[in-house]
C-alpha cells in the first residue's frame, strides 16, 4: 500500500471490556450412546452461573446447559486474558465401540 493512501483515524470514545482469566469447560455429564457426537462449550466466565448462562442463550441448538445433571462443569485459571462471553462450541465424536473379529475364510 502506497504511503499516501493512508487513513486518518478517526478520535471516538474508548470501549472497554470485561475480562477474565477464567475459563469454564462444560461438557455432557453422561456418554449417551445414541448421540453420534458431543458438544462441549467452552465459555470465559466469572462464575459457573455466569457461564451456563452465556451458552444456553448462544446455543443455537436450545439445549439447557443450566441443567447440572446433563452437563458439567470444569474451570481453568489461564495466564492470558478473555473477554466475558466469549465461547466456542466444539463437537467431540463419541468414543468408538470395539467390534468382535471375525474369522477370515478360506
């Protein structure tokens, strides 16, 4: 980019956010084996509450994730900083069920 096409910031008020270093994992509390996938949300909180609230709003699927009998939560403390809200839904494939051998034909 040429330096003559520069753009001239414009001066406006300062937006803050909330930050934390907290970071809650919420995921199923039991292996449902009819599901093919697991969702786990992982969402920047002040507290456990706090969190539950942020995913079941965001979740476009309308499941409860308030319901602590359907899902857990874990927390993390983490050296960097997260903006309060912040989340990521992650499917997890369920764990695979060994299968018996069959005997090979002759």
């Amino acid at each position: 980019m040429p330096d003559d096409d520069q753009i001239q910031e414009i001066a406006g008020p300062l937006v803050e956010v909330a930050e934390t270093n907290r970071l809650y994992r919420l995921s199923p509390a039991t292996d449902d084996l009819a599901q093919t996938s697991r969702q786990i949300a992982i969402v920047a909180a002040e507290t456990e509450d706090e969190a539950r609230s942020f995913v079941t709003k965001a979740d476009p699927l309308g499941r409860d994730w308030n319901n602590r009998n359907l899902f857990v939560a874990d927390q993390e403390e983490t050296p960097e900083r997260h903006v309060l809200g912040d989340l990521l839904f992650k499917s997890v494939p369920k764990p695979g069920i060994p299968r018996a051998k069959r005997p090979k034909t002759p």
